[in-house]
C-alpha cells in the first residue's frame, strides 16, 4: 500500500507522523519511508544517532523499494506544486490530509480538500498536534463530522516529545519521556484505522 500524508500548510506533523505511521506498519509488514521533501527530514531523521528501525530513502529510490517492501509511505512537502500534487494524489492508496486543529491549518485544510475533491481522489483528515488539555481535537472533529468530510476517528496529542524523537534519531517511544508511550500509542491507533481501510 502507499501512504501518503500531505498539507498544504507547512509543519502541520506530517514528517513525524509518516516516521512514526512506517515503524507501525513496519511492526507486521515491510515498510520503507520515501523521503519526497528536498528538506530530506526523514533521511536526516534516519541518519541520527543509531538509525530508524525500518527503510528510510529518497523518492529517487521509490520503484526499487516498493520491489521488496509491502508498504509505502511517502513524506511529502508542504504544498507540493500542482503537478506533484496530483501525481501523488493520483498513484496513492491512502492520502491523509494532516492538520492541527487551528484557524490558518483549517484554512489551508478547506483548499487542499477543494483539490483533492476536483481530482476524485479519496482521502481522510488526521487532527494532529492537538493541545491534549484542550477539546480543540474533540471540535474539529465534530466539524468534520457535520460537514460529512472523511477523517480519521484517532487524533495525534501534541507532546513536545516529538521534536526530541526527532533530535534523537528515534522513535517517541524510545525517549525517556513522560508522554512517550502515550504519543506512541495514539500513531499506532492512527496506524490500525489506515489498516482497515
Ligand atoms: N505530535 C507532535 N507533538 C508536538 N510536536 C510535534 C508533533 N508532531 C510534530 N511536531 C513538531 O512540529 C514541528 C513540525 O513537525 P513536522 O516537521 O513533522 O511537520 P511537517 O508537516 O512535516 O512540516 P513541513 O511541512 O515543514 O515538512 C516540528 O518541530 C516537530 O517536532
Ligand atoms: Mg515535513
């Protein structure tokens, strides 16, 4: 399967998720992590300390990794231009549109949704780097459930173990952290519903 998380608004979560979404599946299946940013955060993420626990290389290398790997998932830019946007809407099984739940995300989630629906593609919304002491997860949700717009049920807490997972070269999980697991566990409940389909 190839995963794709996209935004057209910048530092939504989506480099930390598609790190964290690939050791998931990597968990059962192979899984490789396609860096397709110029930025390369995956392949700097990968080349820290002792290294991620799965695949990491650049988009140039995607049609010999999906030879010997059961899933893809593809860390893009934000904002590709229009004609990456639409190749990888179009040769994706799963795009997820990743947004915190806040005013300029929201935004910049209204025009993304706009293109995607012109292109007939299927998608689903993951509410990322909500304030965990907030109900700004629980709203958005329910906004997109009113509007009827496709999203995933889970939603990623913000800890600010994140950005020392990545510090680190390492996943949440491994930094001796008081919210480590439980940012853990909310990527691996991400992870299942990409699983179901
Ligand atoms: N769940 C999280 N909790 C707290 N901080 C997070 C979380 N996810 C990501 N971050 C932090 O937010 C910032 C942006 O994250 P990230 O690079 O993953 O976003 P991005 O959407 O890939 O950004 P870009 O569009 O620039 O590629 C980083 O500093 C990262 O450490
Ligand atoms: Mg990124």
């Amino acid at each position: 399967m190839i995963i794709t998380p996209l935004s057209y608004k910048g530092g939504e979560g989506k480099s930390t998720f598609a790190v964290h979404l690939a050791a998931w599946l990597n968990e059962n299946a192979r899984t490789a992590l396609i860096d397709g940013d110029d930025n390369r955060i995956a392949v700097a993420w990968h080349a820290t300390g002792k290294g991620l626990p799965f695949t990491v290389v650049g988009e140039g290398e995607l049609a010999k990794a999906s030879r010997t790997h059961e899933h893809l998932v593809i860390d893009t830019p934000a904002r590709p231009k229009p004609e990456k946007f639409h190749e990888l809407a179009r040769s994706s099984d799963q795009i997820i549109l990743v947004c915190q739940p806040r005013g300029m995300s929201l935004n910049a989630l209204g025009a993304a949704i706009r293109d995607l629906e012109k292109l007939k593609v299927r998608y689903r919304v993951l509410v990322c780097r909500a304030r965990p002491a907030t109900h700004e997860a629980f709203d958005t949700l329910d906004a997109l459930t009113r509007q009827g717009l496709p999203h995933f049920v889970n939603w990623i807490p913000e800890y600010i173990v994140a950005g020392k997972a990545f510090e680190q070269g390492r996943l949440c999980r491994d930094i001796d952290n008081a919210h480590a697991l439980e940012l853990w566990e909310a990527y691996g409940r991400v992870a299942q519903e990409v699983l179901n389909g």
